[in-house]
C-alpha cells in the first residue's frame, strides 16, 4: 500500500515536511528537531492529523542566520536571544564581540603551535646527541626571554633561585611552556659556579635576545636542573686540547625534561658556548652542523 502523504497549504502555499525542508536546507533532521525543543527554530505548524512538523519554504531565511552565525562559533543561546529582534546595529555588535574572541583564540592557537615547534626541535636535538662526547657545532641563532637576575646570596640553592625565577616568570608573563635554561656571563662564571646562572631565560622565540648564530663548544650532561656534574670541566679541557679560546656567555638548555622523562636523573641538558682558535692552533676539533629549526613564529 502507498504510503500516505498529509499536505497542508498556508496562505494558499503548500507547506514542506521536515524530511523535505532538511533537504532543501541542506540539514540534518535531528537539527530541525533539535532547534524545534529548545525554542530556536520551529516549524510554521504541525500535522493536526499525526502532530508532523511543517515547514514554509521562506523559512530558509531564518535557517541562514542561524547557520551564519553559528558557524562564526556564536552560541545557539545567544543567537536565540537576538533571533527575534536583530538590526544591523546589534549584528554588527555581536560579530564584533566574536571577532575579538577569534582573535584571542587565534593568538593561544599561534602559541601553541610555536610551543610544539620548540619542544620538538630540541627533543629530537636530545635524541641525536652524543652525550658522553664534547664537540663543536655550528647553531643558528636562537631567541630567548631572559628571566630577572638571579642573587644567590646567602648560600641560597640553586632550586630556590629556580623556584622563584617560575614564579617572577608568571607575573612577568614569560612563558614556561617553552624550555627554558639558563645563561653564564663565561665559560669562567660556568666552571667557578655551575648551578648559579646569572639568570634564567625561557627559550622563547619571540624573544628580543638571541644566542648569536656561530660555532660552539657543546657538551651534554644528565641530571635534574642545575646539576652539571663534571661537564663544566670537560668542556674547559676540550678547550685547552684544542686551542680554542672561549668567548662571550655560556648558555644552558633543558632539552629533555619532565615533558618527555619520567625520571629527573635522566633530564637532559646542553651546554655551549662560542670560540675561536687560540693564533697557531690546528684545526682538529671534531665539528658538525646542529639541525636546530627554529620554532614557527606563526
């Protein structure tokens, strides 16, 4: 038996059943429902017969503002309260309030990516580096914000200074998603003391202070933050070996931490720091080029 279809007309017009207005709309009929018991959208009239929804085909004016602006991320509550009363004038408030929130959002998003850009560079670095070997290396230049200087007075630890630093950096507005080490005035300051950085940074690429691009000794060391173990004095003998003189700060980098290890004995940190050859020197240091993309800047 064909099935039976029930017609009303409105205004001399023939109305649309829900299957067929979600057709001509383009939208799911569970969204019509939807709209219909939260008092957004609802049909023109139902069905006396079957109680069925019924829609007028100019009702697809009303289905377009609400898709707009639903797509531009306005919540439905909202656009419902407006929905009966909207002017240009408080449209264009409302899409103006959305494009700051956008803006925002785009700015968290563009810092987040930034952040894994970084992360990823320098875990990957970690994971190519041979750790038990001081050698040189040609690194690009790499931006940083620096923290407050650091006053290790009054025999104050070396987690104490850190701490602090984490806590001036949220009030500063330095990010900490990004790594973050720690930077000597020489490779002097870094042999005399090397759990005391002048200051701490955060290796953020939209930092106005860089680690100028050039050849560096490097060297590597495992343990938690500020434990150097008897890196400082390796790479001071590798100097001395090769006829290298050090020159300018000393930079430290956390490359591995608590974001990829569990264990803090394992964190992972460089050293390097920039050189020339000492006049009559060989040129015997075994050097290679650093694979250190910088981080998106969005």
């Amino acid at each position: 038996m064909a099935k039976k279809l029930y017609r009303m007309r409105m205004n001399g017009k023939e109305l649309l059943s829900i299957h067929e207005f979600a057709k001509f709309t383009g939208l799911e009929q569970t969204t019509l429902r939807y709209w219909d018991d939260i008092g957004l959208f609802s049909p023109v009239q139902r069905n006396e017969e079957n109680n069925y929804r019924c829609y007028a085909p100019q009702q697809i004016t009303t289905v377009n503002f609400i898709t707009v602006l639903s797509k531009l991320g306005i919540p439905l509550k909202t656009i419902s309260s407006i929905e009966g009363e909207r002017t240009p004038e408080n449209i264009v408030e409302l899409i103006e309030q959305q494009e700051n929130k956008l803006d925002m959002e785009m700015r968290r998003l563009r810092e987040s990516y930034s952040i894994i850009h970084r992360l990823r560079d320098l875990i990957r670095s970690g994971l190519k580096a041979d750790t038990g070997v001081i050698t040189t290396a040609t690194l690009e230049d790499t931006s940083y914000i620096p923290g407050p200087p650091n006053d290790f007075t009054d025999d104050k630890y070396f987690y104490e200074t850190f701490m602090r630093f984490c806590q001036e950096a949220k009030r500063l507005r330095i990010n900490l998603g990004y790594p973050v080490g720690g930077y000597f005035s020489s490779m002097e300051a870094f042999l005399a003391e090397p759990s005391h950085p002048d200051y701490f940074i955060s290796v953020d690429p939209t930092g106005y202070d860089k680690r100028p691009a050039g050849e560096y000794i490097v060297g590597y060391t495992y343990g938690y933050y500020g434990e150097m173990g008897d890196l400082p004095q390796r790479m001071a003998d590798y100097a001395l070996a090769h006829g290298l003189v050090t020159q300018g700060p000393l930079y430290v980098v956390y490359i591995h931490d608590e974001i990829c290890i569990h264990e803090p004995s394992r964190y992972l940190s460089r050293a390097s720091v920039a050189f020339t050859r000492a006049p009559g020197a060989e040129e015997k240091t075994s050097a290679v080029v650093w694979e250190e993309v910088p981080a998106n800047r969005g």
